[in-house]
C-alpha cells in the first residue's frame, strides 16, 4: 500500500516523497498547507465558541477514527457538498420569500485535489485518531430493518429529518446529508458519535438524545441500508 501511494504522489501535479508519509515535518507542512486554513488539525486545547463559529470545516484531528480511507481519497478528488448550511448554518441562512434559506453565495467549495495528493492526504489523515477510546467501546450491531420502519424511526421517532437528509430531496439543511454516510463513515464512529455527540465535538450542534444501545444500531443500520443503496445508484 505504501508503495502504491509513493507512485500516486510521484504521479500527482506536486511530487511527494516517503518521509512524509512516514510523518514528521514534511507531513506536517503537507497537511498545514492544504487543510489547516479550514480545519482543526489538533484538538483545540480549548473549544471555545468563537473557534466554533468561524471555523470553515469540521475538525480532522479523529479523521482516521471517522472516515473509511478509500472513500476520503475519491472525496478529495472529486468533492460534493455533504454540510449544505455549511459547518456553522447559522452564518449561512438568510431571510427569503420561503423564510430561512441557505445563503449558496456565502459558502465555500472544497478545493480538488490530484490524484496523488488525495492518496497523501488520506493516508495522512488516516492516521489522526484522536478519541480512539471511544471508538474502542463500541461494537456495532446491524439489525434487519425495512426501509419504510427506518425512514419512520428516523423522520418521526427520533426527529434526524429536522436536521439531516436521508435522501437527496427530504429533510433538514443543519446538519450533513446522512444518505451517504454509510459509505463515508466509520460503522463505530457512526454509534458513538450519536451515542454522545458532545465526547467528539464539545460545541456541537448536534443534541444528545440519550439513546439505549439498541435504539442507536437501529439508527445505524437503516443508515447502512440506504448508504448501500445509495451506493448502488438506486
């Protein structure tokens, strides 16, 4: 794998060598370059509001804990918006005919990156795994669940759809779209995060619904079925 990335970076608009990939400070400088302007690439020693607030993209300090490696690389090359408020959606919504709406001229598109540096940079991230103890807690167990049962626990039970998309046409602009995080995220990360939003992120926007183990895998597998079906272009 290591190789494949080194003829990846070798093949890339920037030519990369091996140290950095072994970490240090060609790492750091690579990384510092191209994510740190938007992204928290440390945990902040203290998450305060105003970091909150004017940051421009959620922190990577536990991207190896969060993304599935493959997934990050193509993102990287081909970026979609998946925060459609933005990662502060109250400095993105302005007064419409309709009311609230998404001020598009306010946000920003995430940079595409070549070939070879997207491997770089996913490998790199790949290594931030902070909160790693939480992952470790979790043991994620998928459930049968019918499309139209999920979709009701979802949309109804659990109140996601105020905030988040679980298609591309239905739900809330807040949060992230959810109709591809199966296919983005991390099975573990997925629970824990909805397990205790605030253990990840102290100054989330995302509420604590104190949910039982097995409410919460009902979650994440519904999230898995139309994460694969998404995947499948169905």
């Amino acid at each position: 794998m290591r190789s494949v990335l080194i003829g990846l970076a070798l093949a890339g608009a920037v030519s990369f060598q091996s140290p950095a990939l072994a970490g240090g400070g060609e790492a750091d400088g690579f990384l510092a370059e191209r994510c740190s302007t938007c992204h928290q690439l440390e945990p902040p020693a203290n998450p305060s509001l105003v970091v909150r607030t004017e940051r421009k993209g959620p922190p990577l300090f536990y991207a190896g804990n969060k993304f599935r490696r493959e997934w990050l690389e193509a993102w990287l090359q081909a970026p979609a918006r998946i925060r459609p408020a933005g990662d502060f959606p109250p400095a993105h919504i302005k007064n419409g005919e309709k009311g609230d709406e998404v001020d598009k001229a306010s946000l920003i598109d995430h940079p595409v990156l070549p070939p070879g540096e997207a491997a770089m940079a996913a490998e790199l991230l790949a290594g931030k795994t902070a909160n790693s103890v939480l992952i470790a807690a979790e043991a994620f167990e998928p459930v049968r669940i019918s499309k139209r049962m999920g979709e009701m626990d979802f949309v109804k039970f659990k109140g996601c759809a105020a905030c988040h998309k679980d298609t591309p046409k239905y739900g809330g602009v807040s949060g992230p779209e959810l109709y591809t995080a199966w296919q983005r995220l991390k099975p573990e990360f997925i629970t824990s995060y909805i397990r205790d939003p605030a253990a990840w992120e102290p100054r989330t926007l995302m509420p604590n619904l104190h949910l039982q183990t097995g409410a919460i895998n009902k979650l994440a597998s519904y999230l898995k079925l139309i994460g694969e079906k998404e995947g499948r272009g169905q």
